[in-house]
C-alpha cells in the first residue's frame, strides 16, 4: 500500500512539473527614428484623445505595416507613452529605468569619438535578466559608448553581441564616417564559444546584406541553437533594430511598393519601414518554428519621433532632437502573456519603465541592495494585464510625471527643460534640444519633390507664442486636451505654472550634468584606422582620455 501510494506521489509532481508554465521569454524591440504617425493603426485613424478624434487624413500616403499593425491588435497599444527626443539617452532609459538626467547620458547622444560611456555605476536590465536565469543577447545598435571594452555588452550583461557599436551606420556595408575617421562597424560573437566578457571580432561576412537580414539571421543562430540545448535558459532579447536610422537606405523590391511617392527621402523612408515590418514578421516565424512564441513578451517601442523631411510625426508638433511631443511621444505596444488582445491604455507610461515592469515578468529583484540606485521607472504590469480593483475598475497608474529634458543642477548656462506633471506640460527654451525649432507642425513630405501635401485645416493650429517667466522663455500646455500643443496658457494658470515649475526646480537639485559637457570632445586615439582590424571599437589603452566611470 505505501509503495503505491509513494508512485502516486510520485506521478502527481511529474504532472506538475510538466504541466507547470516555464519563464516567459521576452522580446524586446526598438525601431529607431520612427515616426508617430508612420505605422498604420495611427494613420489617418481616429484616436480617443483630441490629437485627431475624427479619424481625418494625416498622411498622403499610408505606410505599409501589416505585421506591426496586427501585432498591436492581438495585445496593447499604449497611446500615452514616452521616450527621449534622442537615441543614446532613450536607449539609457530602457537599459537601467533611469532619467538621462540622472544616468549622465543624455540629453546629447554619444559620438563615436568621445571618450565615455553608460556608467560602470549603472546597473543594466541584462545583468538582471542573467542573475535571474536568462539567457541575454543583443541584436542590432548599441550606442551607449565604446572608448572601453568593459562599457560594451558582453562586459554589461549580455551573453553574446550582433550589431554596431555606433549608429547611423551603412545599411549595406556597415561601416561609418565621423569626425574625419572611417571604419567598419559590425561585430559579431558567432564563433565564440563564451562570448560574456569577450569583445566580439569585427566582420565582414555581411558585406552587401541589408542590416535588418543581417539581424534576423542571428535572431535565428540564437533561438536554433537554443534549441539544440538539453535545459535551454529562457531568452531575453533585446533587438534595437538600425531602421528607420539614417542613411536612408532601402531594398528597391520595398520602395516599389510605393510607386505613387516621387519624393526621393519619403520613398526610401517608406521603403525602410516596410523592410523593418518584414523583420519583425521573420522574428515571430523563427519564434514559431522553435515553439516559442507563446510563451514570448513581446514589446515594441521607438526611441525618438522621425526627423524632418522623411518621417511623419503629423499632427504633433516638433520632431526628433526636440521636447515638443513629435520628439518625445513614442509608438508602444505589448503582446503575449497575460495582455489583453485589442486594447489600448491611456495611462502615462514612460521608457524609463520597462526595467521595473519586466522585474514582475522576469522574476528579477529591484530592491536594495540588488538595485543600489533608485530607479525613475515604475511598475506598469497591471496596467498592461487590466488588472482590477476590488471592484472591478481598471488599476490606475503610479506614475504621475515625466521629466522629458533637464540640464544638470550646475549647467546654468542652459536654462531649458522640458516636465510633464499630470496633464499639464512645462516646456522651457533650451539651446540643447532646439526647443524653438519644432514649433512646427510639419506634415510629411508631399509625394513629389518641392510640392508640399496640405493636411486638413482643422488639424493645424499656430504655432504658440512663448511667454518670459522665471527668465526663460516658456510654454505650458494641457497636454492631455492639447495633445498638439496649440495653445500656451501661462498666463491664465498662474498657480498651475508656479507648482509644476517648483515641481522641475525640486527635481533638478538632484540631475547630473551630460556627460558630453565634460567628455564631449574627440579622441584622435579614436581613429578605426589605429586599430589592428581598422574597424571601430575602444581604444581606453591607447589614450588617457576615456575613463571608466
């Protein structure tokens, strides 16, 4: 009787183990330059705020993005999302759940010559994911710094690294010009057989491949290799893709499917995005083939709004570079998991937050002292799952603010920022981000060169003039009412203005300096040429001048 009853012990734990859910895998992806308004569930669409609640024409052309668009259906889009108006402080963002303001990078990107990095002091979303037993790789742009290998990702907690260590690299060719300097820009850890703490070789093995196949051919080593392991780790997969970068870079069998579009920069541009929608279609069929697209988080996110003449952020005002929301308002959506199909939040959400909300996916701890720095981030997993209230209202988020822009509690030479606090918008001139030059609306580029495309009159308003307070020029908007920024009312909301300012001053005590400000110049050592593989990569050991922080 004991013998039997210990078998059906026994059997019971082995249907529980088996039948028990594994750790999710989790996708994340980052399109870069992208425009708001150029994937297809927002053109020419009516939303649930007042940026175009009647569903008028904002584009003359529709980009084609079936993948993305049915990606979104099948989990959350989230239309109150944000990010940084650039590519290294966004990418910051997302990598450690800290402002710019408080990490040092940012709001200035990093160029290729200058000697610093993402801080040694920062604790990376990889190095959670690996201490909570994942598999970490990265697949595509880095852009937090090269002057030292130990600022690279596989010294930062990523297993294995395919990508460019810089950006706005040849699409084809993968190389890159700056500062007079030339060199390749493409690594992989393929052949290696421990890649952590390992520099990748430079390749040449895609010369002449476009760099979204580039990317998911790796996505496809990794998960097929995966595979092939006895007790296979889950995968976290951060795949900050080049598109929709510049050079504007296309394959013609993508800009033939915008016959209609004349304008050079607009058909390449087009051209791009669709082929950044075939990449995501071939990443959820390698998921698939390997059986593990169920089981996958999946997160889409830009890094900034597009930049003038090729992108359409329309009708927001403002663009990449800017704190107008055309700079700074992303596209987002969730799938998979526990989130909901064919839903949309308006809860104010940040990219500062995917560090904390994947703690709750993932299982890893943010707590001190595993997080020794505090995070700016914060949970968002009940909003993305609908949770409720004991009764039954949807969870409201935690997040009450914002901080879009804020210089350094001693760079009093530049008085600029940029602070969201409920739905209110501060927005202060600032050299920096060029606040002045995205009071635009800008439309997207017309289908034929020199001839302008005019969007519906009811979707344009002037551009607002800014009022002197505090010694700044500035501008505050109901942000939530006025998502296109038309009308500043400083002057009727005085008592508004003085506690969101006092808001931005408190906040500031606390915000570093960029680090461009003190390393921002360029480190001949820098020079590819240097190098023994004449590619780019850290030369810490030929110059005094990058430090590791």
């Amino acid at each position: 009787m004991f013998w039997i009853l210990f078998q059906m012990l026994l059997f019971c734990l082995s249907v529980e183990a088996t039948t028990s859910t594994p750790p999710p895998h989790v996708l994340l992806i980052v399109a870069d330059d992208y425009g708001h308004n150029d994937i297809g569930y927002q053109q020419n669409s009516p939303t649930t705020s007042n940026l175009n609640p009647n569903g008028l024409n904002t584009t003359n052309v529709k980009l084609l993005t079936p993948t993305l668009d049915r990606l979104a259906s099948e989990g959350m889009k989230l239309n109150n999302y944000y990010v940084q108006p650039l590519c290294s402080p966004t990418r910051g963002t997302i990598l450690t759940g800290r402002y710019p303001s408080h990490t040092g990078i940012g709001p200035n990107v990093i160029r290729p010559t200058h000697p610093y990095a993402m801080p040694k002091r920062e604790v990376l979303i990889a190095e959670k994911f690996k201490q909570a037993g994942y598999s970490t790789h990265i697949v595509g742009k880095w852009h937090l710094g090269i002057c030292d290998e130990r600022y690279t990702p596989t010294f930062r907690g990523f297993d294995s690294f395919t990508g460019y260590l810089l950006g706005a690299e040849d699409y084809y060719y993968h190389n890159r010009s700056d500062s007079g300097y030339h060199g390749l820009d493409l690594r992989n850890t393929t052949n290696l057989f421990n890649s952590s703490n390992v520099f990748p070789k430079a390749t040449h093995d895609a010369y002449g491949i476009y760099s979204t196949d580039v990317f998911t051919n790796e996505v496809e080593r990794i998960v097929s290799e995966r595979d092939l392991q006895v007790n296979p780790k889950p995968l976290f997969l951060y795949m900050p893709f080049q598109s929709v970068h510049g050079p504007l870079q296309a394959p013609v069998f993508e800009m033939n499917k915008y016959p209609s579009v004349m304008n050079t920069a607009r058909r390449k541009y087009a051209g791009m995005v669709s082929a950044l929608d075939d990449a995501v279609l071939k990443i959820e069929t390698i998921y698939k083939k390997y059986q593990i697209w169920n089981n996958t988080l999946m997160i889409f996110t830009t890094d900034n709004g597009g930049p003038l003449k090729s992108a359409n952020n329309f009708p927001l005002r403002g663009h990449k570079a800017t704190s107008w929301e055309g700079g700074v308002r992303g596209i987002s959506f969730v799938r998979g998991l526990n989130v909901p199909g064919n839903t949309v939040t308006q809860e104010l959400m940040h990219s500062t937050d995917w560090y904390a909300t994947l703690s709750s996916v993932a299982g890893y701890d943010i707590t001190y002292p595993t997080q020794p720095l505090p995070l700016d981030g914060v949970n968002q997993w009940n909003i993305l799952t609908g949770a409720t209230d004991a009764n039954g209202k949807l969870l409201k988020t935690s997040r009450l603010n914002i901080m879009h822009n804020c210089p350094g509690s001693t760079e009093e030479n530049d008085l600029g920022g940029a602070y969201r606090s409920g739905v209110y918008k501060l927005l202060m001139a600032s050299k920096t981000m060029q606040v002045n030059s995205g009071m635009i609306q800008t439309p997207p580029p017309g289908n034929r060169l020199n001839v302008p495309w005019v969007p519906p009159a009811e979707l344009i308003c002037p551009p607002p003039k800014g009022i002197l307070m505090n010694g700044v020029v500035s501008w505050l908007f109901h942000i939530r009412d006025d998502p296109k920024e038309c009308v500043n009312i400083i002057e009727s909301s005085q008592e508004v203005y003085e506690k969101v300012y006092q808001e931005f001053v408190n906040y500031k005590k606390t915000a570093v300096s960029d680090l461009a400000l003190m390393f921002g110049t360029s480190d001949p050592a820098s020079n590819p040429k240097k190098r023994w593989d004449k590619a780019w990569g850290p030369w810490s050991k030929r110059s005094n001048k990058c430090q590791w922080l």
